[in-house]
C-alpha cells in the first residue's frame, strides 16, 4: 500500500482514543478474532516526531517523508490501523459519509455470509432443484399421467373466472420470472461467466437484477389478490383429512377422495405460496430498501424470549446478509413446491391445464377430483365447442 493511500484513509477514518484502548485492554470489544491493538500510545508518537523510532520493524512499511506531518499515523503500523478499524463497535471509527452502516467499514462476518453464500446456499438449493425434478421423473415414468378414469363427458363447466385466471397467471409469471433472474444472480459467477465470459455478463447481470427488482412489486400486489380472491375456499375442512389418509388417490386411477373447490393437496400449495411470497417478499424489501428494515435483531430478540439464544445486537451489513440467506432458502423451498406443482397442472394430470388455460374442465375431470364442488354449485354445464345445457335463459 502507498503512503498515499495510507494517508486517505486516515483522512477518512479518525481514530480516537486507541493508544487507551490498546494500553488498557488485553482484547479489543467486539473482537471475537483476539486481534488487539498494539500501539503503545502518545510516547511513541512522540518518539517517532523526535525522529526516534522506538520500533523500526513497525513502521518499515511507511517510507520516510519529511514533508509529510509524522503524526497523521498514530497509533502504528498499517494493519494496526485496519484491526482497529475492524474491530470498532463503541464508536471510535469516525467517517464523513453519514448513513445506518457507514461506520462499519470492515466486516469480518462478511466472509462467512460470502462463504454460506457461494457454498451450501447454491449448493443445497441447486440439490434442491435437480432433486424434485428427477423425482418427479421418477414418478412420472412409474405413476404415468393421472388419467380422467371415466374418460371425458364432452361436457364443460367453468372452474375459474377470467379475474382469477389473469391474477393466476400475473402471479405465476412473475414468479418464475423472479426465480429464474434469482437463479441467474446466484449462479451467474458459476455458470454463467464460465460460459459467456465477463464482458457479455456484465449488461445481463444489470438487466436480470432490474427485472428482478421491478418485477417483484407485480408479485407482491397478485400475491395480495390471489390471497383475497382464494383464502376463503382454502380454510381446512373435514374433507381435507379424508383425501390426505387416501393419499389424494394420486396412485390409483380410480380412487377418488371428495373435494371442494380446492383439495389438501391444493391447500397445500396455497398456503405455501401465501406464507413463502410473503416472507420472500418482506426480506426482498428490506434488501431493496438496504437497511430500513431490519428484521433480524428484533425477530431473534422474539425468538430469545422462547429460550433461543440469538445475537440481537447485528451491525447493518449483517442484518442485509441474513436477509439475503432467508430469501434465497425461502425462495428455493417455494421454487421446489412450483415445479410440483407445475407437473401436476401439465404432465402430470389430465385435464388439469385447461382450469387456467381456457377456464373450463371437463364435467368427469370435476366430478373425480372436486365432485363436492360440483355438486354444491351451479356451474352453467355445456356441451363442448357448443351452448350451455342448463335451463339459463338466453340473453
Ligand atoms: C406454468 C406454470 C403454471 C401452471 C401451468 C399452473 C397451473 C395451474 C392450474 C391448472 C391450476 C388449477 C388447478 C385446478 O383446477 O384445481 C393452478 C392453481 C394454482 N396455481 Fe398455478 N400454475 C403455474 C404456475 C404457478 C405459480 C408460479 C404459482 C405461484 C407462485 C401458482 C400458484 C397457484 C395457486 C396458489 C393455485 C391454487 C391452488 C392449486 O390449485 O394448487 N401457479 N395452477
């Protein structure tokens, strides 16, 4: 490092009372590494204007400039200088820039967030991933599709509405938009830049992070719609533990346990999506808005309440970091439920797409999977391609 830039960071960083601090404390506070300060304080500052070194090894690293005030360097060497700065935590580090973290300006947790981060959060989620699509391989290759076993009646009744359909699909949509963009972010340094070179990352890297940062208040505001317009029909119920003890019949062509609007297995999903939107939502916007919402001290200090025993004193940049953790965990969880569930609605069953395609199913489709439903609503039946049979006036 040159002198030069010794010298702004001591322009930057004044540090206060550290001859005190090294001469009286064995330990620095905040100092889990048992870095200590090795200043030995105001005699050596004034030794070293005297021009007497009372160490020469120490300050080796600094070139002798007359022209430069010998007493911008306090308190010793250059890596003193750095522990101390790293080890802050009572308000020593001075800085001209004012925000929540400004002060913080080395953060040795940083590496260990860096290393979850690059190391089992990529790795387990990815495992995560591969994972339920091989099963769900495996499960299609032995279970086949789910077949409508009465085959189809040719007869139509309406299972969503046009306004549940759009908020649906403006949900799905920019969920896997934000998975997908997600995935580019974490992996992007791994699979990406091995591929592509940094040169060509680098605009798809800022184009990923606005779409992911943009498209995230879509989700949240369908999320809050799909909520509303569905909560009702997904509340447990009786039935819910009839369909679960048959296994939702999934194994078996004719077994057909009864079910409302939404079965378990659907509830399932829903409330999946509601819980884990939402909590991916709230610690996306605290890293959206970096540190004006830190969740983790005040959740921990909850959770100590209840016998954890959680840190409750985190500086900002660790607040971020953990933020950072759960939303990726959270995100790769619901990631995992979506691909279940997108096999379900597609390959994995017959007859299922067309509820949110075209917004009919076939009265037999109904009837096997959701025959409470159909029997408890009037659903204005119509034969295929054709009017409706019901005794509803023409208009
Ligand atoms: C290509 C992607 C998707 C397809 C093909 C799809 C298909 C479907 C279908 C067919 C249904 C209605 C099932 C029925 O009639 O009972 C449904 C419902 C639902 N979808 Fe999706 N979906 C997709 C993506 C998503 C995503 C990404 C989310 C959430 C982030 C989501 C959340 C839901 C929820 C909460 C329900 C109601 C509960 C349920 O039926 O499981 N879907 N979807």
């Amino acid at each position: 490092m040159t002198l030069k830039s010794v010298l702004s960071l001591l322009l930057t960083v004044t540090l206060l009372a550290l001859p005190a601090a090294a001469q009286n404390s064995a330990q620095a506070p905040g100092d889990s590494n048992g870095f200590t300060l090795k200043s030995d304080g105001l005699a050596n500052i004034l030794q070293r204007q005297q021009d007497k070194a009372s160490d020469g090894s120490r300050y080796s690293t600094v070139p002798s400039r007359p022209d430069i005030p010998i007493n911008t360097l306090p308190q010793g060497s250059i890596s003193d200088i750095y522990r101390a700065v790293r080890t802050d935590t009572n308000g020593q580090v001075r800085v001209s820039a004012r925000g929540p973290a400004t002060d913080v300006m080395i953060q040795t947790a940083g590496m260990e967030w860096l290393s979850v981060r690059a190391g089992p959060l990529r790795t387990w989620g990815g495992y995560l991933l591969l994972g339920t699509i091989v099963a769900l391989a495996i499960f299609y290759l032995i279970r086949g599709r789910v077949r409508i076993s009465s085959g189809r009646s040719g007869i139509l009744i309406e299972r969503f509405n046009t306004v549940e359909r759009f908020f649906h699909w403006l949900m799905s949509g920019s969920f896997i938009l934000l998975a997908l963009t997600g995935l580019f972010t974490l992996f992007g340094r791994v699979g990406i830049i091995p591929l592509v070179g940094r040169d060509a990352f680098a605009p798809l890297a800022i184009g990923s992070k606005f779409i992911h940062d943009y498209v995230s208040w879509v989700f949240m505001v369908s999320l809050a719609v799909v909520f509303l317009m569905w909560v009702a029909s997904n509340l447990p119920s009786r039935l819910d533990w009839i369909w679960i003890k048959q296994g939702g019949g999934i194994l078996s062509d004719d077994k057909h346990p009864p079910a409302a609007k939404f079965n378990a297995g659907q509830k399932l999903v829903f409330w999946s999506v509601v819980l884990f939107g939402t909590t991916i939502s709230v610690s996306g916007l605290s890293m959206l808005f970096p540190f004006e919402f830190p969740l983790f001290s005040k959740t921990f200090g909850v959770l100590n309440a209840i016998g954890f025993s959680l840190p409750t004193d985190l500086v900002p940049q660790a607040e971020m970091q953990l933020a950072q953790l759960w939303h990726a965990a959270a995100g790769f969880i619901l990631m995992a439920i979506i691909i279940g569930h997108i096999y379900i609605g597609t390959l994995g069953m017959e007859g299922a797409a067309e509820a949110m395609t075209n917004g009919d199913v076939d009265l037999n489709w109904a009837r096997e999977h959701h025959s409470v439903w159909v029997e408890e609503g009037d659903h204005n039946p119509r034969p295929a391609g054709g009017q409706s049979t019901s005794a509803t006036p023409a208009e």
